[in-house]
C-alpha cells in the first residue's frame, strides 16, 4: 500500500502543530498568564456588564444603603469563597493529565458507577445549555451602552449580526484573532479596574463591604435579599468554564492570572457601588458599569466591552465544542463529525453543534430582546453545574484517600452555598429560566438515552475465543474452493481482550459469507483517560495471516483510523513483518500492492424479546439519540469505497413456553 502521500501529509501536520504551539502556554510565563486571560476570563471579566444592573432590576426600585453594601459583600464573598477556594484552589488540583472539566473528572474517577454518570450528565447538559445565553447577554450588555450616545441605536439588529459573524468565522478556525485575545482581555481588566478605583476614591468607606455581617444582614434583613442571590450569582458564572479550559493554560497561569483579574473585577463592582451610593435615583433606568464612565470615554469603552463580550463569547463556543467532542469520547454523546480547522491542536469544530448554538443565541435574542430578560434565564442552568461538580469532586478526592472529615466539611459548605443560589435561581423559571432549562433537559435525555441505551446492548454482547478458531482461519486463508473476498481483510472489533473477538466477527467471516483472505487484521480502539495518549501494539495472533492492532488514543485525539492503521502497516513494512503484495499472481508480478477491504457490522435488536418497561424506555431514547449519530466510516474516517457494513441481530437467550407442536 503506497504511504509515501501520509507520510509528508503527517510531516506536514507536526511542523504546523508545532510551529502553531511553540510557546508552551501551559507552563507559568508572561506570556502565558496573557494568553489565559484571553481564553479562561471571558465570562467571568464581562459579568460586571450585567450583575449589579440585574440587581437593581431585581430590586424592582427598593433602593437603601444595605441593598448596595449587602450586594457588595455577597458578590466580594462568592468570587472568593466559590471561584477562588473551590474552583481555583481545590478543583484545579482534580486535573486528568492536565485536563479539567466535568467530564475530565468522572474520567478521573477509579469506580465509574452510574449515580456518577448521571451528575455528569446533569452538570454537562446544564452547562451546555449555559452557552446558549451566554453569547446573546454578553454581546447585547455591551451594544445596549450604544444608546447612552443615541438613544435610536437599533440593539437587536446589532446584537444579531455580530452574532451571526462569530458563528460564521468558527468553520474556519480562531488562531490568526485568537492571538489577540489576551492583549485585549488585559485592556479590559486594566480599564475595569481603573473605572472602579476612580469612583472609589469618591466613597472609600464602600471598601467596608469585605465585612460579611453585611452580607448575613442582606440576606436577613432587606426585603427580597435571599431571591436576589439569583442576581448576585451571575458575578461568577464563568467558575465552572475556567475549570474545564484548565487543559488549554495550565493551572499555574489561572492561579496568578486570577489575582489580578479578581482585583479588578472587585474594584470596579465596588466602584459601580460608590457610584451608586453618591448619584443613584430611585426609579431610574441606569446600567452603572456605562455610568461610571467618563463621557470622552464612553465610546472607546463601549467598544472595548464589545470586544470582551465577542471574546467571552467565543470563549464559550469553543468550550461547547470541547465539552461535546469529550463527551463523545467518554460515550456520552451520540458520534458527531469533528473537524480540526487549524493545525492548532486542541481546537476543534463542530457543525452540527455550530448552528444549533447560532439558532438557539438568535432565538434568545429575540425572544428576550433585552439583557434585562436575558437576565432571568441566565444562572439557574449553571447553578445546577456547579452542585453537579460539588458532589463529584468530594466523591472523588474521597476516592483519592483525602481525609473524609475535609470532604464531609466541604460538601456540606458548598452544598449550603450553592444550594441557597440555586433556590434563588429558581424564582427566574417563570421569567425565562424554563428556557436554559429546557435546552439542559433536550441535552439530558440525548446523553441518558445514548450512554444506558449502549449499556443495555453491550449486555447482550458475546465473545469467541480466537484459540479455538485458529485451524479455521489457516485452512480458510489456503482454502481455494472459497473465493477470495479480499488479499486483506480489516474489522472493527471492541473486545479488550488479545485472545478473544465478538462472536459476531466470527459469525461474519465463517457463517454469513465464508470471507478468505490472505491476512485478517483485527483493529482495536482503546480510548484511554489520558487525553493526549497516541500509541499502538501489534499482536501476530497467526503470524501473518491474523493479526490485531491496539490504538490507545487518548479523548482529546482526534480517531483517524484510516490514516493511522496506513501508518502502522508502513512501520510493519519497514521492519520486514509484514509484506504487501497483491494477493493475485497476476497482479503481484506488477509489484502492485495489495487490496484491503473494511468490514463493519451493526448490531440491530430485534422485536421478537421483552425487555422491562425501564429498558424498553431506555432504547427508544437511545434510538432517538442514535439519530444524531454518524457512522463509524465517518467517525472512525476510513474509506467508504473500500467499506463495507454488515447488520446482525442481538441475540437473546429467552426460555420458551411453549414449543410449537407438528400436525400429523
């Protein structure tokens, strides 16, 4: 088989690769504490556009001392107790070989049981349908300052069309913008900080507000305080995204980089608050982040907003397609086509998830038109997230040994905390939290039904030990009176075991069709916990005529089976294992190579069986799911010319009441 073409295609990839990653930004550096402010603090730096508007939304006009210094300390409280202490100091230490997130840590886990699924769906689902309000509250916060300079500036239509761009631009790659990321993301946080420090300097006893008896006597004493938590809690809505873009920065970069993005997000919330303190009117229509602007640099500010909130954006898109393609692997969602539009590694692109996300932030768009509405259905989905990955990494760190007395004391905090949020965070289902909600439950049911459905069905799956056939496949692969299918024959196969294959190959080579070839090649893909793991094994089962290969291929590694299997059978060649001629005389003395065949085989569950009701329900979603699933020639990218599929039923063994009875 000629390989010379894979081989400067695979030079080609690792020189762009790494020509594209010369800079190691996960480790600690200058350059890569930029760099992650750029990728990891989108959503959280762009929060003060929104969260102490949807405050005093929330407010609904009952404006005093204690809602602006209670609000203040809540928020001072929840960056520090809930981003700082659990995501950046403990969760980033849950890392699966440098990768983080909530499908890295079910990954991490030693005994995947299926309670532990379960929260991983919940929080994965509900952080997924995050990303779909994220874009539209970020973007539309940021044009809304527009009508401080014209009141007639049309918001929606904008919003609309940066939208539309952003998703756009994805099919082709972010690396050549992406560059620019951190530098404006430091503007950003520069300018918040000084807008901040500004109106502190007016009111400095504001800075009283680190005090959390102002936070106990806001929730206590002001009307309304316990649901406005709801409104608090978007002040770190980016938490559980930092935690998942651990693989691409590295966890000394988030740690030093937060100090300074924490600072100026504090700053310029306790800036808004000095603000308020000193020029607030009762019943008046305000966005304090634009008002605590000087008016020569009101446009320049909003058009630096603009850009954090396309950043922040993007930021989350690229983690939609992170969190899926993980969950893919992991076999929580159904086979997607994944696409890698750079040399980049790490990015990828996927359009299906692409477009639905585009409909669903233009739907959002204009059904809520304001980000004031916006508001209502931002933050429950992702309360939801955080509780998910509360209750994972406790069971996890008590998995790794760490003292249960620790893990009890931290579950029984952030229980407490992000509990108390998500209660509040319910009083916005009526006001548009149903819609995150719905999207969460949409992607649940896809993720539950795929995952058990699989279970269900691999029950059912049987294995044939290879030591009994191997005088069957010699006397086949010499036998002349069978016609030659192929000179070499290739199957899909996931038994783990080297000795053993599904009975179903079996079924397919001897019984359906005898199939002879002069060599059987058994490729197996093992995806493997670690992320970025790309290796494979050889086992000559009957030197060459049956041969397995293992690809342990980590989750993050995109499957090429095609081109990596070309890969193998050239190192076979140069090692002088393997040799391959045509399996045809004639063919052979033309030094033509020889012919390989692809064969896979789906397995179809029959009607005539009985399931539980449970199980039954299972599979119809599993069925429903599998609709969104591509084949293993599309998954797995082999040649569709050169595969072929094969169906066989599931077989169940089933006692029989009564046998039929023959009339004489």
């Amino acid at each position: 088989m000629p390989s010379q073409f894979i081989r400067v295609d695979r030079e080609k990839q690792e020189y762009m690769s790494e020509k594209a990653d010369h800079i190691d930004i996960k480790k600690l550096s200058l350059i890569g504490v930029i760099v992650t402010m750029g990728i990891v603090f989108g959503d959280l730096g762009t929060s003060p556009l929104y969260t102490m508007r949807a405050i005093l939304v929330g407010s609904k006009g009952n404006f005093n001392e204690l809602l602006i210094y209670g609000s203040l300390s809540c928020i001072f409280w929840t960056l520090t107790l809930s981003t700082t202490i659990k995501y950046v100091t403990i969760a980033l230490r849950a890392d699966n070989n440098g990768e983080g997130g909530i499908f890295a840590l079910f990954a991490l886990m030693k005994k995947k049981s299926s309670w532990a699924a379960v929260l991983t769906m919940i929080g994965g689902s509900a952080l997924l349908a995050d990303g779909v309000i994220t874009p539209s509250i970020t973007v539309t916060s940021a044009i809304e300052g527009l009508r401080l300079v014209n009141k007639e500036i049309p918001v929606v239509p904008i919003v609309l069309v940066i939208i539309a761009a952003l998703f756009f631009i994805q099919q082709f790659g972010t690396n050549l913008i992406g560059g620019s990321f951190g530098p404006i993301m430091v503007v950003w946080f520069t300018l918040l900080g000084a807008l901040g420090l500004s109106q502190i300097i007016h009111h400095p006893f504001i800075l009283q507000v680190v005090n959390p008896a102002y936070a106990f006597r806001f929730l206590s004493e002001y009307p309304g305080g316990f649901i406005l938590l709801g409104a608090v809690f978007l002040c770190t809505t980016g938490a559980e995204a930092l935690y998942a873009d651990l693989g691409h920065c590295g966890r000394a970069n988030i740690r030093i980089s937060w100090i300074y993005v924490k600072f100026c997000l504090l700053l310029n919330y306790f800036g808004q608050g000095a603000w308020l303190m000193l020029n607030y009117k009762t019943g008046s229509d305000i966005n304090p982040f634009f008002e605590i602007m000087p008016q020569w640099l009101l446009l320049p500010g909003i058009l630096v907003a603009t850009a954090a909130a396309i950043i922040a954006s993007q930021a989350i898109i690229s983690g939609s397609f992170t969190l899926i393609s993980e969950a893919v692997s992991l076999n929580f969602w159904p086979r997607v086509r994944i696409l890698h539009p750079t040399f980049v590694r790490g990015q990828v692109y996927l359009p299906f998830v692409n477009w639905v996300l585009w409909i669903a932030c233009t739907i959002v768009v204009l059904t809520f038109q304001k980000s004031d509405n916006m508001n209502a259905a931002y933050g429950l989905a992702i309360t939801i997230t955080e509780l998910m990955t509360t209750c994972l990494l406790t069971y996890y760190l008590y998995q790794r040994g760490v003292n249960h007395r620790l893990v009890l004391l931290m579950l029984m905090v952030y229980l407490t905390i992000e509990g108390s949020f998500l209660t509040a965070n319910l009083y916005k289902f009526k006001n548009g939290g149903w819609f995150t909600l719905l999207f969460a439950s949409l992607y649940f049911v896809i993720m539950f039904g795929w995952y058990f459905g699989r279970k269900i069905k691999n029950r059912y799956i049987t294995f044939a030990n290879l030591n009994k056939y191997i005088d069957l496949f010699k006397d086949l692969a010499y036998d002349e009176s069978v016609p030659k299918y192929a000179t070499n024959l290739v199957y899909v196969i996931r038994a783990n075991r080297k000795e053993q294959v599904e009975s179903k190959v079996i079924y397919s080579i001897f019984n359906k069709q005898p199939k002879r070839a002069d060599t059987y090649w058994f490729l197996h893909i093992d995806r493997v916990n670690d992320p970025n793991q790309f290796d494979y094994h050889v086992t000559q089962i009957i030197p060459g005529i049956l041969v397995r290969i293992d690809f342990h291929i980590g989750f993050k590694v995109e499957p090429k089976i095609n081109l990596y299997f070309r890969e193998v059978l050239e190192d076979l060649v140069t090692s002088g294992e393997i040799r391959l001629d045509s399996g045809f005389d004639s063919l052979r003395r033309y030094s033509v190579p020889g012919d390989f065949k692809f064969i896979l085989i789906e397995r179809i569950m029959p009607r005539d069986f009985k399931l539980s009701n449970w199980e039954n329900f299972i599979l119809s979603l599993n069925s429903i799911a599998g609709r969104l699933n591509i084949t293993d020639i599309r998954s797995l990218q082999l040649d569709s010319t050169n595969t072929t599929i094969e169906q066989v039923p599931i077989l169940i063994d089933q006692p029989v009441q009564e046998r039929i009875k023959r009339m004489k």
